[in-house]
C-alpha cells in the first residue's frame, strides 16, 4: 500500500482519470504487477508536487479499458504493459500489437510470473506473425527492421 | 490537399546517438503525422533487477542510462531506503546533491555541444564539450569515475569529499563561468541559432500537462515543477526555486537548460559551505518489504522508481519511468505542423536518452 492511494473498480478507472486530469493532474506512470491470480495495476499521477495512486484489481482473463482517450501519453505505457506483463488493454489509441520492445521469436510476457488463462492459450500480443492485434490505427506497423530472415553475411564469416 | 509522403526518420539519423524510429507523414514539407517506434536497446533492465540481489542492483541500474547514471543508483538507493525504513547520514545527503549537480552540469553542457553540432555549428559544439571536459574531469576526481561514478550507496555514498577537494571543486567551477558566459552569448545572439530554434517545435503549457511532459521540456513551457522542490537527499536546506521560461519553443527548452548549469554550479557552492561533518552511510540491515516509490530529478527531468519487496533478498519488482519516455508524447505534439528540415533539431530539443527509455 502506498502513501495517497486509492483503490478503484476496473469499471471507474476511465471517469477517475478524467476526474484527475481536471484536477489539473499529470500522468506520470503506471505500473503492473501480476499477483498470481490477477494482476494489480497501478496509475501514478501527479498533482502539484504529490503523488497520487489509482490501484486495480483485475482478474488475468478481464480487459482493462485504456485511459489514452484521457491522457493521450498513456499510450506507451499501456503498450508496455501489455506486451511485458500480459495485462489485456482495450482501446489502445496507438496499439504496437506486442511489438513496442519485443521482437518476434523471442520472449513472450518476459515480466509475467504465471500463464494467462481463460483467453484460448494464446499470449497477448501474439498474434499472426506480421500482423498487429491492436485497432487500424497502426495496421502494416512492422517497423522494417529485425528480420527474421538470417542475414547471409554471418554464414559468409562462419 | 496535397498527397502525403511517409518519410522514416532514424533509427539511424546524424543528430541522435542512440536509435529511434520516427515514421513521418509529409504534405508537401509540412509534418502532418508521426508515429515512433522504439525497441533497438531494450535490455530487460526491470526483469534482470528481480533476478539479482537487491544490494547489487546498484551498480546494475546505473546502467540503465551513462549519462545520468549516478541519478539512477540515487532513485534506486533511495527506494530501498524508502522500504527498509533506512535514516541517510545528513552529510551523505549533501554529497548526493553535488554529485547529482555535477551530474546535471555535465548532462546540459553535452546537450549544447550535440544541440550546436546539429546547428553544424562546430566551433560552438566543441567549446561546450571543453568546458563539459573540466566538469567530466571533476566527476574523475570525487568519484573516481567520469560516466559510470558508483558512488551512490543503499544508506549513504561510497565516497566522501574533503576539505581540499571540496576547494578544488568549488574553485574549478567558479572558474568555468566565465567560459560558460560567452557560451551563453553566442547562444542568445547568434542568428543562425535563434532562426532555428525559436518558435520551433511549440509546446503549450496545456500540451505539456495534457502529454506529461517533464523536466525541461515542460519547464520550458511555463510549468514550474521540478522534483528538486520536494527536498529529497539536501535540497530542502539549499533554497531550490526551479528555472522557468514560457515560450515553449526548442529555444526556451535550451535556455532553461543553459540557466540551469548557472544554478547547479550555484547549488554545489552552497551544498559544499554547508554540507555538515559526519558519517558518509549508514549501515544497513534487513531485506526489503513492501511497496515504495522514489523520485529524483535527473538531468532531463523527472525520474521515478516504483519497488516491491517480499522480505527476501531479491525485489519482486522494480518498476523505473525515466523521463525521455515521458517526454516521447510531448514530442508527437511538437512535431506536427513542423518544416521536415526542422525534425532534427525539435527532436534533439527535448534531450533524448533512448537507452533510458528502454531500459
């Protein structure tokens, strides 16, 4: 438990948010933490020189609704989450599909302690190869680097 | 309208030293769109923090950023003090603050040699980085380390600063004003600086609240916030008012950097006079348990460190926001609207560390 937190439904957690935002609060970060069978997340705000803390609880096969609308840099951190942790974000404005850090073919959840269940076996953000989860906004998005094929210069030298 | 061009900017580009990925959309010259991508020096830092004892991650979250890597050993040091309910020794509190100010010195003077040779203005470029040198060379001399200084300890610091040393520090940089002063000049009076900073890449002080900016990108926009006010190591006893300028453009940016090389010289003068004597740190005993956040200011703004500890010697997660990926959104909103030849040096504005931000 931290100093000047509040603990929220997943369901209030955008009205909250733009609750502080005209408050005249900064989003500072959040934070995810998988807790076994949920995940806690926490958003820190700022408020003059306080800090203030928005805890959720929610359940490893629930979504969590993106708060970017609201605080349009939440996006990165969102991303982040969802891809290191697992945590299921909806509504994303910008959504990287599991592709903001990681690279196909590597570490899936590197962050998580246990298996997401309840969401088909499959990991959030490993979708088709190539192919982004999130909304249209990012469609074709594959960053043009890292490919998967293996660069015939390393065979050259070997 | 005219039709768009999508231009990729980096990850490769003259003015950053370190990758990142802009992906611009064009009309004409005019920026209308720009989505980044990021990714190219992502360590695992946050994942290879829980693996570790937590008395070693010291030396290992210094590395998340060279450049302002003794604010990051201080973030980290300070959230495990936070958990363990530690007391710091005052006088470990005052070191923290000169080798966190030498710190910033060195931090700003690099962003006005890189923010000049962007300009191609070599001859300015190369006498910020002289006088960066002296201040590089300082570092060497009460830390023992130029870059990586390891000098911040969980309880206090590794390292003290004695009389003789304290007046060879303060000396030195009273010494450096005077070249800092015709820095400071050209800065304010050359054409071609002023042309290609001012009114570039304009962020309002409802853009930077909305987009979170901090450090001096948001105090270049009017906002006077700056974690130095809430009086973390000795801050509290130096009289700390943070450096604000309005305008909001790549030169107000650069500016409020400029001022705040005058007042962290200021700071480490003051700190040193009245750093009192005694212990340098405190011993340490326990494992961490619970949850702390720590914030310090680093040289480009804001820093922040979230810990969970179990009682055991490995903390279940260190969380870390560094202030380059605060100040990403900001510049998504600088950018649009912007002359393509302009890109370069708005994004070189807000002091980018990328290897920060990817931790």
């Amino acid at each position: 438990m931290l100093e000047n937190e509040t603990t929220i439904g997943v369901e209030a957690l955008v009205a909250e948010a733009e609750r502080l935002r005209q408050q005249g609060a900064r989003l500072v970060t959040a934070t995810g933490l998988d807790e076994g069978d949920h995940f806690d997340v926490i958003y820190h705000f700022a408020l003059e020189t306080k800090l203030h803390h928005l805890r959720l609880s929610v359940a490893k096969a629930d979504t969590v609704p993106s708060i970017s609308g609201v605080f349009p840099g939440a996006f990165l951190i969102e991303n982040e989450m969802k891809e290191l942790l697992g945590v299921q974000i909806t509504g994303i404005s910008v959504d990287y599909g599991g592709r903001l850090f990681l690279v196909e073919g590597g570490p899936e959840r590197p962050l998580a302690k246990t298996e997401v269940s309840g969401v088909g076996g499959q990991k959030p953000g490993a979708g088709e190869p190539g192919k982004s989860n999130g909304p249209a906004t990012m469609p074709t998005m594959t960053f043009g680097r890292r490919s998967p094929t293996p660069d015939p210069r390393r065979e050259v030298g070997q | 309208m005219s039709p768009t061009t999508v231009i990729p900017f980096g990850p490769q580009h003259p003015v950053l030293p370190e990758p990142i990925h802009l992906r611009l959309t064009l009309e004409d010259e005019t920026v209308v769109g720009v989505v980044p991508s990021i990714g190219y020096v992502h360590r695992g830092i946050e994942k290879a923090a829980e693996l570790r004892e937590y008395s070693s991650n010291v030396f290992l979250m210094e590395r998340v950023c060279g450049i302002c890597s003794f604010v990051h050993a201080l973030a980290y040091c300070q959230v495990v003090e936070g958990l363990l309910k530690a007391e710091v020794p005052p006088r470990a509190k005052y070191l923290r603050v000169v080798y966190s100010e030498l710190l910033r010195i060195h931090s700003h003077l690099l962003y006005l040699g890189l923010l000049a040779d962007a300009l191609g203005f070599e001859s300015l470029f190369m006498q910020c980085w002289r006088v960066r040198e002296t201040v590089v060379d300082l570092m060497e001399k009460t830390a023992g380390s130029r870059v990586i200084m390891s000098s911040c300890a969980i309880g206090g610091v590794r390292r003290d600063i004695g009389p003789a040393l304290a007046e060879e520090t303060a000396r030195t940089l009273a010494g450096l004003k005077p070249q800092l002063d015709r820095i400071a000049e050209v800065l304010g009076h050359d054409y071609g600086v002023r042309q290609r900073a001012i009114g570039r890449g304009v962020l309002s002080r409802e853009q930077a609240l909305a987009t979170g900016a901090v450090g001096p990108t948001q105090r270049g926009s009017g906002i006077a916030e700056d974690v130095r006010t809430t009086g973390y190591a000795a801050y509290g006893e130096l009289g700390f008012t943070p450096i604000v300028e309005t305008a909001g453009d790549s030169y107000a940016r650069t500016v409020v950097r400029l001022r705040e090389v005058y007042q962290s010289m200021d700071l480490i003068q003051r700190a040193l006079e009245k750093m009192p004597e005694g212990d340098i740190a405190a011993r340490i005993r326990g494992n961490p348990e619970g949850e702390f956040v720590s914030r310090v200011e680093a040289p480009r703004g804001e820093l922040i460190y979230y810990a969970k500890g179990n009682g055991t010697r490995n903390l279940e997660r260190l969380r870390v926001r560094t202030p380059t990926y605060a100040n990403l959104p900001p510049l998504l909103t600088m950018l649009p609207g912007c002359e393509l030849a302009d890109v370069p040096v708005i994004t070189l504005s807000i002091d980018p560390c990328f290897s920060c931000t990817e931790r």
